[in-house]
C-alpha cells in the first residue's frame, strides 16, 4: 500500500474569511462513503479550484446561485501536513490517512 509518505497528495481546502481552513473538499466512493479528494499534484488541484471558481461565476451569471465562490475562497494543501492530517482524520472517521488514491477500488471496475 502506498502511503503519504511515499509521493505528496494534495487536498483542496475551503477557507473561512480569516483564511483558516474549515474543510476539504470531498468525494464519494463506489460503496458510498464520504472521503477526501485527494489530488497527485497541486497543480492538479490548483487547477480543479479554478475549474469550479469559473463555474461559479457562471451560475452565479444564470441566477442558479446567489454568490460567486472564487479560487480565493480555497487553498490547496500537502494531506501529509499534520494539521491538515488532523482535520481528515477528524472529518472522515472512517477514512485510513496512509490510503492513497491509488489503493482505492476503481468504481468503473467489473465486479467479480
């Protein structure tokens, strides 16, 4: 199994006013569970928060929304960073923190 140790992973978080994180960015897995999305580089993650800013703006141009989130509204993050670790840990009781992306069964795979 790899771990954290062995490659950096990179978590989005959302950022309160004072810019402190208060979470991460989830996904859901192919039995249903919450857990951290975990990007294999920040600039893949840089690149999902402006993805996103990008659609807010155009909800917000549509009327589906009533405010615009930005890309300084997030902040990408090492999961290794032990604060960081903490707050998973804390969020996803469930979540193992040396699981990487990679370990995790792929949802498009055929069961047996």
């Amino acid at each position: 199994m790899a771990t954290n140790d062995d490659k950096n992973e990179f978590v989005v978080g959302a950022l309160a006013c004072n810019d402190e994180i208060v979470g991460v960015w989830t996904e859901t897995t192919h039995d249903d569970k919450r857990q951290p999305r975990l990007f294999s580089s920040r600039e893949d993650a840089q690149n999902a928060i402006d993805k996103f800013a990008a659609e807010s703006e155009e909800a917000f141009k549509r009327g589906d929304v009533r405010s615009i989130m930005t890309s300084d509204d997030f902040a990408v993050f090492e999961a290794s960073d032990p604060a960081i670790r903490d707050l998973i840990i804390e969020s996803f009781p469930e979540y193992e923190p040396d699981q990487s992306v990679d370990d995790l069964p792929d949802p498009n795979a055929p069961s047996a």
